[in-house]
C-alpha cells in the first residue's frame, strides 16, 4: 500500500498533476510521525514514577557484559548453525533457499530451546 501510494505521488510529480495535493500528504504523514516521538517520549516519562522499571533498568545496566556476550553467543551460533543447516538441506529441503533462511531457522530453535 505504502510503495502504491508513493508511485503514484511521483506519477502526479512527474505529470505536473496535483502537486499541492501531494505535498499536503506528505504533510499529514509528518505530523503523524511527530505524534509517534510524543507517544514515546510519555512511556519515557512513565518509568520515572515506577519503581519497577527503574528496578529493570538498573539490572540491565548492571548486566551489559553478560547480555552483550550471550547476544554475541547468538550471533555465531546461529551464523554457524545456519550456515551448516543451509548446506545440508538446501539439495532436499525447499525452505532452506538462502543462508539467512537457514540463520532465521537458528534463531528460532535457539531462542525456542
């Protein structure tokens, strides 16, 4: 819809039709997303007055090194097992077209288990 939508706001550029028309679209598109970063802004806002989101937060805080290496461990295991399941599957099985097939199947098996 969004890619429809587009093209034919260029038609219209191309041609010369209803160039104000696409701008004022363009306009409201903006004000939407403004309207997103307030919505945000308000959750940020929140957590000041929770106790148990500060809570969480401080315990991410203390924990990088730890998450950031299980994030690492992630990374390869499923770059590795990916990769492998890709070239045992791929002759057999359709599913397993691409590489990052094979890594989404990792993913999900991993982080399933």
């Amino acid at each position: 819809a969004v890619v429809s939508t587009q093209s034919t706001g260029v038609t219209d550029l191309v041609n010369g039709d209803d160039v104000e028309e696409a701008h004022d679209q363009h306009r409201s598109y903006v004000v939407l997303r403004v309207c997103r970063i307030f919505r945000v802004i308000r959750v940020f806002k929140f957590i000041r007055h929770s106790q148990d989101l500060i809570l969480i937060i401080k315990v991410v805080g203390h924990a990088k090194k730890e998450l950031g290496l299980l994030v690492l461990l992630l990374f390869i295991f499923s770059v590795s097992f990916g990769s492998l399941m890709y070239y045992i599957e791929h002759a057999t099985n359709p599913q397993f077209n691409s590489i990052m097939q094979g890594c989404w199947w990792a993913i999900v098996t991993i982080t399933t288990i």
